[in-house]
C-alpha cells in the first residue's frame, strides 16, 4: 500500500507534498474530511511500532487538555489520535513496508528516497 495520512489546511504538510511530488500510485488521505479509522491506525502501529510515535506532543489540545502534565500509556495515545485528528504527528507517508511520520527534515528525506525506489 502507497498512502499519505496529511492534513490539507496545513501549510507544513502542504509543502511536504508538493516537494515529494507523490505518483498518482499513492493514495492522500486528508485527515481532517476523511478521518482515519481503527483499522487504518493499527496498520500505521503495526509498521511504526507504537501510538506514540504517531502522536503530536504540538498539538495544541495537548496543551489545552493539560495531558503533558499526565502519564500516557499507548492505549491513552491510541484513543487520542482516533479521537480528533489534531493528535495525529503528520504527514504519515506508508510505501508498502515502510513508514515515515512527521515533518522533520531527516524524515521527509527518507521519504522522498524511500518513494523512488
């Protein structure tokens, strides 16, 4: 499978895209009109290994919501994510077995490496 989990009022995910230039063989998810599902979640944990990884500590909810103050445990970060689509770290870019999450330089690299081959 070839998708990217993105948020398109997002002025970050919007320069991802347009920099990865993803063939018409990736399906774009927009998180906020199309929100993801439980079963699309446990594909993203069973690549990436954790909830947490694919949780944002910037959301402004988990500030709000005063969670950094608490100990969260997977469940916790699971629930949240399916919850509002805010707590989802973005983009999440799935090509086939392999899975990049967020927006940091390192990552949208691997990314757009990851896509030619």
């Amino acid at each position: 499978m070839k998708k990217i989990y993105h948020l398109s009022s997002c002025s970050t995910c919007k320069r991802i895209l347009n920099e990865l230039e993803p063939s018409s063989a990736y399906i774009l998810q927009d998180i906020k009109t199309d929100p993801i599902t439980e079963e699309q979640l446990d594909e993203m944990f069973e690549l990436a290994g954790s909830y947490e990884s694919l949780f944002s500590k910037r959301a402004q909810l988990y500030k709000e919501k005063g969670l950094k103050d608490e100990k969260l445990d997977e469940d916790d970060f699971r629930n949240l994510i399916l919850e509002h689509y805010t707590f989802l770290k973005r983009p999440v870019i799935i090509n086939n077995d392999k899975i990049f999450i967020g927006n940091s330089k390192s990552t949208v690299e691997a990314a757009k490496n990851g896509m030619n081959e």
